[in-house]
C-alpha cells in the first residue's frame, strides 16, 4: 500500500530537520514495538478482522487516549498552581 500525497515541501533549519528525525526514529521504535506486542498478544493478521471490530477497537483506544490527556492536563495544573 502506497499512501502517498502531494505536500508543499518548505526548506527546514538544520535543527528542524534533527527534530524530525528524532520523531521519526521515536515513532519507528515506539510502532514497530507496539506491532509486535499486539501480534504476541492478539495472534496479528489485524487485516484479517471484520471492520467493524477494527472500529470499536479504534474507539476504545481513541477513549483510552482522552482519558490519559485529561488526567495529565490535571495532573500539570496541579502540579502547576
């Protein structure tokens, strides 16, 4: 699969550009980890699930991310005051 799409590309300083590659390699390590464990847990072939569970998955996590977001922004206003 070839997801690509046409962007603007605008030139980047040296420091952007090592930013980048910092969440690059972060995201590589961080979905190549998450991939396995969920292959060793779940059995993997996630192509081969219904679309409709992929969806009630996806809402679980999206929920799950929320919930993580909330109690980290109290957690810095606490931290904060």
């Amino acid at each position: 699969m070839n997801y690509k799409r046409k962007i603007r590309v605008r030139e980047m300083t040296v420091l952007q550009e090592s930013h980048l590659e910092i969440i690059q390699s972060t995201f590589n390590n961080l979905v190549d980890a998450k991939y396995r464990k969920g292959v060793k847990e779940h059995g993997g072939n996630l192509w081969k699930v219904k679309s409709s569970k992929i969806l009630d998955f996806a809402i679980d996590e999206a929920i799950d991310q929320v919930v993580y977001l909330l109690t980290l922004k109290q957690q810095l206003y606490e931290f904060n005051k």
